[in-house]
C-alpha cells in the first residue's frame, strides 16, 4: 500500500496509529468499502457482511454476544438464499456460495476470533449439501407441523417471521437449514445433552434432519429398543438464551448505569416488540429511548448501591411493570387469582383489596408483552429451531423403565400406611367398605342361622304329621321357608365374595394407576426451569418437568405443569378420566359404586391442603433431602417438586435412548488430583482402544468422542495433535508426557523476555483478579520493575510482598496459571 494511501486512510479514520481505536476504526472504513463493492454479488455479500455498526453495539453493551448474532444472521440469510418461495433447494447456487465462503472465511474485524469455527461449519455444511444426494432428499421432505401451535411458533421465531405470517413448506425448509448452519454449543444447564447433541448436529447430518424433520411433523422424537417405546415431546421452549446473564454494572445515580446497556441491539429489539420503541424510528433516536427507559429503572436501585448485578430479563420487567404501573406484588395476586382456588387455604379467591379490572388487564398486559419481548430479545442471538431440537433430545437422559422410579409416584403415597397419600384414602375407603360388608354378612348369617333352625323344625314336623292335609301344609311351608333360605344363603356368599374382592382393590387399583400414569403424565427436560431460587453468579438451573397429556395422542394438546394448582388439577382429571376405563375391567365389573367413592375419596383428598404438604415431606424422605418446613410457602427453596426437579440428566441414558442401545455405553473412570494425573489418565485410555476403532479418528481430527465429569459432560478430539501423537506413542505414558509436553512448555515460558510494556500489560491482567481491597498493594509491589524480565524474575516481588504481609488476594502461581 502507498504512504499516501496511509495517510488518506488516517485522515479517513481521524486517529493515529498510537491510538487505541485506530485498529476498530480502520476496520470499520474497509468493511464499510468492502460490503459497497459486493453490494451486486448476492452470495459474497452474505459471507463477507461483517455486521459492523451492530457488533460494536453488542460488544459495549456486552448482554450478549456478537460473534453469536452475526452467525445466528448469516445463516438465517443463507438459508432464505437457498430455499425458494416455492420450497425448492437452489442447489446451483451452493458452489458460488462455497466459493465466495472461502474467500471471506476468516474475518480480521475485532472481537472476530471466534467467527473462525462458526465460518467453518457453515463451509462444511455448503459442502456436504452440494454433494449428497440424500441430504438434499431429507431437506425437500421437511414440510410445514400440522395442528401444532408451537412448532409453528419456533419456525416463526426461528425466521423472525410476522405474527401473522401463515407458515408454508418454505418457512419450515428454510428454518430447518438455518438450524443446520446454524453453530450449536451450550447456554443453560444442559451438558448431558449438548454434548450428544452436537456430534449428531455436526458429525452425522442426516440424522439430524431425520430427527428435524420427525419432530416437526409429529411433534416428538420416538426411539424402541428392548421392546420399548420412548417418546420425546417437541420442547415448547427454546431456552432463556442470554436473558438471564449476568452483567455489572456500574451506578451513576445522576445519569443511570454507566454501562451502556441502551446500546444492546436486542434490548431494543424487545421495547420494539412490545412498541414502547416505534419500529421505523431512526437507530438513534431509538437509542434514546431506550437510554431513558433503562435508566429510569437503574435509578430505582435499592440503597444506592456502586454496583448493580443485573440481567436483561430483569431489565425488562422493571420496565415493563414501572411502564403499566404494576408492582411484583400486583403480579403475584394476579398469578394466585388466575389459577384457581383449592378446597383448602393454598390460595385465595377473591381480589385483594384495592386491586380493581385495570390493574387485572394491566397484569394479563405484562404476560403478553414479557412472552414477546423476550422472544425478540433472544431471536436476536439463538436458533429456536437448533434449541428446541436440542431440549427435546435432552429428554431422553431421564428415560425410566417403571413409574415407581418417576418423581411423581414418589410423592403421591401409595402405600397405605403414609399419612397423607393416595394409597391412605383409598385404604381408608376401602377397610371402611369392608367393614360394612362384615356388618352385612354377619346380618345375613345371623338371618341364615334362624332359617335354618326353621327349616330343621318344619323337617320334623313333618316326619310326625298326624295327617296328609297337615304334611302338605308342612311341605308348603318348607318350601316358601327353603326358598327364602336359599336367597339369604345366597346373598350371604356374595356379599363375602364381594367383600373379598373389595378387599384386594387396594392392590388391583394400584396395579391399574401404575400402568395408566405413564400413559397421562410424562416427564420432560424444561430449560426454562423457574423452581428454585438462585444466586447472581449461579448458572441457570435446568432439570425435568412433569406434564399431562390428557389421554391424547397430539403432542400439542399436552399441557406443562408450572404451579401447585395446576398439579392438582392434573391429578383430578386424570382420576375423573380413568374412572370409565377401569369400570369397563373385568377385575371391577360388580364393583361400580365401590370404585366410584374410592375415585371421588381420592379427588375429594388431592385437593386438601394435607395431601399438597405431605408430598413434600415424602419427596424429601425419597431423595434424602432436608425437610423444608411449611413448604408450601417455601416453594423457591424445595428443588425436588412432584411436578418439577432439578437434574442435570444422564449422559449415558441419553445415548442409551438416542441411539437405541440395549446395554449402557462402556465407561471408563478414574479419580484424579491434578491436570497431570488427567492428561496420563486420558492417553491411557485412548491406548486401550482395539486401533480399528480409532482409526477414524486419525483420518478426522475434528471427529469426537464423549467424555464427563461429575459435574460436566463435554466432547474430546483424540485426533488433534499432538494428543494424537501421545496416544499412538508405546512409551511409558507420564514419562513421554513430561520430556515431550511440559518439560518444553516450561523452557519455553522460563526463556521469554518481557520488556516494561509486556510486564505492565501482565500485570494490569494479573490485578484484575485481586479482590479490589488488595489492588493498590499489589500494583505497588510491583511498582519497580525496570528492563527486560523473565516471568520467573518478574514474578519476585509479588513473592517477597507475600512474605512480608503473610497473606496474599491469590497464589503467585494462580496468577500465572489464570
């Protein structure tokens, strides 16, 4: 380039080379150039579009990130390129897209480091498609969900279609491909299956468009081994995305936060759902609404704080509830109102006082608008399509054989000595019904008894008749009184038999709810799981939630139990519904009044206040937890409901499931201390498996294999070098690993020469990890440093600072490890 090149572009960007912002503002110029000399070429513009103006908006408001925007963007665009209106692949086009991808595939901008991979796996995916036949056939075979509401609602949020938008075999297409394109990795306590999920998604494509293309057909996902059927619903979310992360934010309180969060395209994007920001306004003045609307709540922080730890779900409501002048407190008489009363004090029934329609439409209002923006804030950075796939595979990992291990069947109480449960009432009904029969019967021996004296004197009588007129009256007489001693004799027998038949309903009622359960109630994987309570710095919860089907087979009719009220109601229903079933048994045929109280005892007992309590108490006697007391008010501390329990799932009864295999995939463990002991730990491992297995391996270094700890599933590439080169070497393992990896690296980092800049640099990064207290100090101890160092020298101060105050933020050692 010509130096009056240089100096045009520096008069272009009005900054020096020296400054800090030279390097972005270059950038912005050339990709600013570079998308106006693409502007005719359809496809290079779709892989060099840099999304600029928007990723320094992401990357200063930092709620969510940019490299995860411009791809959720580019594929989205992609793939609308490739799908006709009519739902055609316009597979001519995919070598001119894999060409103009080729030449952008790697991006300079800032922040643009992670682009790399996603690029990557979009190529890869151009690829595959251009020459396989039946990935092409699968494609062309996605057609749009018939009669489901939220497959519909996912294509939609997927594309960021209209509300209105009538979905078509395009959309669902176009979705489907997006989803492929689209990169897959983890954002909610979901490991277990995010690591399966992304070796089918990424290694093996088909089957991921068979799993798409079933699941928005049908509505779930089916796998039958052993004999078995196991189904997994369509998940109806998609997953909070970044609404719940986490940011600090520093207080100004006479200008709001001082983290520009009204810069954040998605917290727009969310005002613009709910038109508190008008759609067609100019980015600036957008800007400064949302400016105005965020700090307005930032002034409200409590006890005028420096800091503020918020997210942008809790940004939103602020918002949202100062906007329809509403308090949390208006929300929860709402939400206690709405869902019903019980026949006990759970909840009450009429409206607090003060409370009038207005402030009820308001709160209806805020559902409607919340759902909405928050949709919009996430489509923004998430593919609904790849997320809901991906918690709906998540279902597999608590597949079970017997209702008995379900979280339900453990706080219902069947068994009829737990004060409380289903198994109580019914054995109350039950010994109550028994015991009027032995009333009955002891009535109708008694009845027996007396016609039987009558009879046995008639008989004698009879042998001493004084005449044949007289024996004919006898006879007469016999047989008036042998008829009647038949019927009690009768009546008699089938009240005993009736009474041990009511006797063993205990048990036949049991066995039959046992084999109906599971037909009404499924448990599912919830990524949105609001049960427990959390901290700031906790990672979302996750676990498995229970659902009721309705004894329907359309997965969209299925409705997901979220309160108290709704479990009960659920539990009511499904009695009520069962009850013409177990009526039409052979087992109860004669029985019809009997099991109709036992039903009604059951229903009448489920809706006390007792039953609700007491699940609680047997959930926690089941999983050995700490009884919580008057849980009942306590809900956001109990994290094992009947409708709802934490869990991070079982990576192995996931793949078990998935792929259909009868016995559990073979595993190999081992407890470790430190990296050194993992690293000779997971060479040895690799060492012990038949070559044949691994040669796949060597010839795909980007293929993975399945690995987890006790608290992470993740996925490791045993052909990446130089791993690869460890375990293929027959040395002895911790000896190659010190002379050929670490002995190396710790030359290596001892010979580094660190000039004044270097050092300051370091240890500007090294300070940030003290606590803030501890800060100057430690900034001070190495306040004279001067010339070039080596970390090993640079590191003594810090040590010699250690000594002298006999305590330290952090370990030197830590330091250089961080």
């Amino acid at each position: 380039m010509a130096f009056d090149e240089i100096n045009d572009i520096i008069g272009a960007i009005k900054v020096s080379p020296e400054d800090p912002q030279f390097y972005p503002r270059v950038f912005s110029l050339f990709a600013k150039q570079n998308k106006e000399a693409m502007a005719r070429e359809t496809s290079r513009v779709f892989c060099s579009e840099e999304y600029d103006n928007l990723s320094k908006r992401l990357d200063r408001s930092q709620i969510q990130e940019s490299c995860s925007v411009r791809n959720v963007l580019r594929t989205r665009r992609l793939a609308i390129s490739l799908i006709s209106d009519k739902g055609e692949i316009l597979t001519d086009r995919i070598p001119e897209m894999i060409k103009s991808l080729k030449d952008c595939l790697y991006s300079l901008g800032p922040n643009r480091q992670y682009d790399a991979i996603r690029q990557e796996h979009i190529l890869n995916v151009l690829q595959f498609l251009s020459t396989s036949k039946e990935a092409q056939r699968l494609l062309k075979a996605v057609s749009k969900p018939i009669s489901h509401r939220h497959a519909d609602e996912i294509i939609r949020a997927t594309l960021q279609l209209p509300v209105k938008e009538a979905i078509t075999d395009a959309h669902a297409r176009r979705a489907v491909l997006s989803s492929w394109f689209c990169y897959l990795r983890q954002n909610v306590g979901s490991c277990f299956a995010t690591a399966p999920a992304i070796i089918v998604h990424d290694e093996q494509p088909l089957q991921y468009l068979k799993d798409i293309n079933e699941v928005l057909s049908t509505g779930r996902l089916k796998r039958t081994f052993g004999g078995v059927e196991y189904t997994a619903p369509l998940s109806i979310s998609w997953g909070a995305g970044d609404l719940k992360k986490n940011v600090l934010v520093p207080i100004d309180h006479e200008g709001g936060a001082s983290l520009e969060l009204w810069l954040s395209p998605g917290m727009i994007a969310a005002f613009e759902a709910i038109d508190l920001i008008k759609k067609d306004l100019p980015l600036k003045q957008k800007t400064e609404i949302a400016k105005s609307l965020i700090n307005d709540v930032m002034h409200a922080a409590e006890d005028k704080q420096a800091y503020l730890v918020i997210n942008a779900e809790e940004i939103i409501r602020r918002v949202m509830l100062k906007h329809l002048h509403l308090t949390e407190n208006d929300l929860k008489d709402y939400d206690n109102r709405s869902q019903g009363m019980l026949q006990t004090t759970i909840l009450t029934s009429p409206l607090p006082s003060g409370t009038t329609r207005g402030k009820t439409e308001a709160c209806a209002k805020f559902y409607t608008w919340l759902e909405s923006a928050e949709n919009a804030f996430k489509e923004l950075a998430d593919n609904a399509l790849l997320k809901a796939w991906e918690f709906t595979l998540a279902s597999f990992a608590e597949t079970k054989a017997g209702f008995t291990r379900w979280n339900l069947y453990s706080s219902l109480g069947f068994q009829h000595e737990e004060q409380g449960g289903i198994g109580f009432s019914m054995y109350e009904v039950i010994m109550n019904k028994i015991e009027q029969s032995k009333i009955k019967i002891k009535d109708l021996q008694d009845e027996y008894e007396q016609m039987y004296s009558q009879l046995k004197y008639l008989e004698a009588r009879a042998q001493r008749a004084a005449s044949e007129k007289d024996l004919e009256w006898y006879r007469l007489d016999y047989k008036t009184k042998k008829y009647q001693f038949d019927t009690i004799e009768e009546l008699r027998d089938n009240e005993n038999e009736k009474a041990q038949r009511i006797a063993n309903m205990f048990n036949l009622l049991t066995d039959a709810y046992y084999e109906l359960f599971p037909q009404y109630f499924q448990e599912v994987y919830d990524a949105d799981m609001h049960e427990v309570a959390v901290g700031q710095y906790d990672d979302s919860p996750a676990g498995f939630r229970l659902l009721f089907k309705h004894g329907r087979a359309n997965t969209s009719q299925w409705t997901y139990i979220q309160h108290p009220n709704e479990f009960i109601q659920a539990l009511s229903d499904f009695f009520i519904a069962t009850e013409t079933e177990l009526l039409s048994r052979e087992e109860f045929q004669g029985l019809d009044r009997e099991l109709t109280e036992i039903i009604t005892a059951i229903v009448t007992h489920i809706k006390t206040q007792e039953f609700l309590e007491t699940a609680f108490y047997r959930m926690a006697k089941a999983h050995q937890s700490r009884v919580i007391k008057n849980p009942l008010a306590n809900l956001d501390k109990i994290e094992k409901k009947p409708w709802a329990y934490t869990s991070g799932g079982s990576m192995s009864t996931l793949v078990s499931c998935f792929f259909g295999l009868e016995d559990k995939p073979f595993e190999i463990s081992r407890w470790v201390e430190n990296p050194m002991e993992l690293l000779v730990f997971l060479i040895d491992t690799i060492k012990q498996i038949p070559h044949k297995l691994m040669s796949d391996y060597i010839n795909k270094p980007n293929k993975s294999m399945l690995i987890h700890s006790p608290t992470h599933a993740f996925l490791m590439k045993p052909g990446m070098s130089p791993f690869k080169e460890a375990w293929q070497n027959d040395s002895f393992t911790y000896t190659w690993v010190r002379d050929q990896m670490v002995k190396p690296i710790e030359r290596f980092l001892d010979n580094i020469v660190l000039d004044e800049t270097g050092q300051e640099f370091i240890i500007g990064k090294l300070s940030e990890l003290v606590p803030e207290n501890f800060r100057y100090y430690f900034r001070q101890s190495f306040s004279r440093l001067h010339g070039d160092m080596t970390p090993p020298a640079t590191k003594e101060p810090y040590c010699r600072y250690d000594a002298k105050r006999k305590r330290a933020p952090i370990s030197a050692n830590g330091c250089f490890a961080a």
